[in-house]
C-alpha cells in the first residue's frame, strides 16, 4: 500500500509542480499538520484520503497553498531589476516607440515585492514613459498572498529587506509599526490568482515577464511546458526574467539565453535578430476580461507619469 506521504507528494507534483523530495518530509508535516489539527481529522491519513476523493476542493486548495513557497523581498537579487532598468526597459522603448504601450507579468508574485518594484522603477523612467500606456499583471497561486499583495501593507522587517531608504520615503505611508505603499503604486499593478500548470494564453501577449525562483521546484516536464508555453505569449522582441540560480541548460524551449545575461531569455526567432534590426509590426494586446468589479480603466493622462491601468482595488 502507498504511504500517505507519498500520495500527497504525488497530490502536489500533478495539482501545483511542486517535486517533494523524500528528505523533505519534515517540511510536509509541519505545513499539512495544522491543517489536519483545524479540520479535526484523525491523522494525515484522512486528510489525503478527502483530497484524493475530491470531496473538499476547498481542503485541496489549502494543502496547496500550505506548500508554496513565499519567500520574496523588495529588489530581490537586484541584478534582474538593474537588467530590467538598463538593457530590457531601453530596448523596448525603441521596439514600441509606435504603440507605446507595454505589458508586464510577475509570475508567481507572492506576497508583491516583485510587481511593485518594477512598478517604482517605472515611476523614475516616467519622464520616458509620457504618454505611454503600461500594464502589470501579477499572479501567484495562493489567494492568501496575493490579498496580502492588494493590501500593498509591509512590516518594518519587510521593508528593510532590499527596499532603498528612498523609496520608502517616496512611497510609502507609514501606519504604526507598519508601511503601507500609497494608492497611486498600488494602482499599477493588477493581481490574479493564476496555477501556472493552468492554461495562461488569456492572460493575452506580454512584452516582459519575470518568473523567479519558482520553477526551480518543478520537475523537467513540466518546466519544460511552463516555459514553451510563456514563450507563446512572449511578444516579437519581449524578454523573459528568470532567477539567478535559473538556466535553460538541457530543457527543451522556444527559448534562447542572452549572450551577456544570464537570467535574460527571449524566444528563439527573435534571439538571432541584431540589436539594430527595424522594430517589427505593432502588437496589439489582447487583455483577459475580468468581473465588472475588477475591470481595469485605462488612465490617459498628459502629465509626466505614463499612463497605467488602475483597478477599483
């Protein structure tokens, strides 16, 4: 008969990516006990036993997210961020000089340092961005962090993490022993909850996206389909991030490494194209339609600062 340990590993590779390994068994029980102490079950047996039956989605749901990994921090590594301001954010203003707008993914957000930072970084190029449209879409897995992520609410801790003093002071609002980024950040950044083993291509054509330090916890396969799969909706001349401990050595993608940067990645008929090849035909975005309570307004505006898509969060 196969241990309960090994059904939920299981449970969890098919249902989120996330590969288990046996010595991580300590770190399963930790996080699933818990649960099974709320739900008052009698061992982690029973609690398998319901989400292999489907009986509680909701229960699924939870051991899922009770597995995900969070950790994130505000310019987290630091080096995509400088490839993002220096090479990707220069080039693509030339490539979309026409149409003026981009689109930006934050796969995998967490709790949102990642999508805010691009969004501070945004906020000192506005000079450059007068009049262009820009998009951030930021997704996670978990309903817990991305509700955290809307709140745009960090502890002091959090905000000593990677953040310069400047940008604290410039946008943030301090609430007792906690900061709170102002309204107009928070704005810019449109948070879905999105399993990136689900099918993403209504998420429309994006011009950037970052995906850090989460495949790294997917087995070959299904990183291999991740990324063939980011590389469909990746626009002629767009960029993907990935994390610093992150390669595409020995996967099969669509994708093609940056000869100077090692996180960068394009897709592979756009790899070859010189730096001074003419920009190719305007894209015009497909966006995902959402409730009438979550629809985005685009916000045209003749000042200095871009124009950016506001939710009514």
């Amino acid at each position: 008969m196969t241990e309960p340990f090994d059904v939920l590993c299981d449970f969890l590779r098919r249902n989120s990516g996330l590969v288990v390994e046996p010595s991580k068994r300590y770190l399963v029980e930790s996080r699933i006990l818990p649960i099974v102490r709320r739900e008052k079950l009698a061992s982690l047996d029973e609690l398998v036993r319901l989400i292999e039956r489907g009986k509680s989605p909701q229960l699924a749901k939870d051991v899922i997210q009770a597995m995900t990994i969070n950790e994130t921090y505000f310019f987290r590594d630091k080096m995509p961020f400088d490839i993002f301001r220096d090479v990707v954010l220069p080039k693509l203003l030339k490539a979309r000089s026409a149409e003026r707008k981009l689109r930006i993914w934050s796969a995998a957000c967490s709790t949102g340092q990642e999508p805010y930072s691009l969004a501070m970084l945004l906020d000192e190029a506005a000079a450059k961005l007068s009049g262009w449209t820009i998009e951030i879409v930021a997704t996670d897995l978990s309903e817990a962090v991305l509700e955290k992520a809307r709140k745009g609410t960090y502890s002091q801790f959090e905000v000593q993490r990677g953040l310069p003093t400047t940008y604290l002071l410039r946008h943030f609002n301090q609430i007792g022993d906690s900061w709170q980024l102002n309204e107009a950040l928070r704005s810019r950044v449109t948070f879905r909850s999105l399993n990136l083993l689900s099918d993403f291509s209504a998420l429309g054509r994006f011009d950037v996206i970052f995906c850090r330090n989460v495949l790294i916890y997917f087995d070959t396969t299904r990183k291999e389909d991740v990324l063939k799969r980011m590389s469909r909706i990746l626009s002629p001349e767009g960029f993907l991030l990935l994390g610093a401990s992150e390669s595409l050595i020995g996967l099969n993608t669509d994708l093609s490494s940056h000869p100077d940067h090692r996180c960068l990645h394009m897709r592979s008929t756009d790899a070859s194209t010189p730096a001074t090849a003419a920009p190719k035909p305007a894209w015009k975005p497909t966006v995902l339609p959402e409730p009438p309570s979550t629809a985005p307004t685009r916000l045209t505006t003749s000042s200095p600062a871009p124009a950016l898509v506001r939710t009514s969060r």
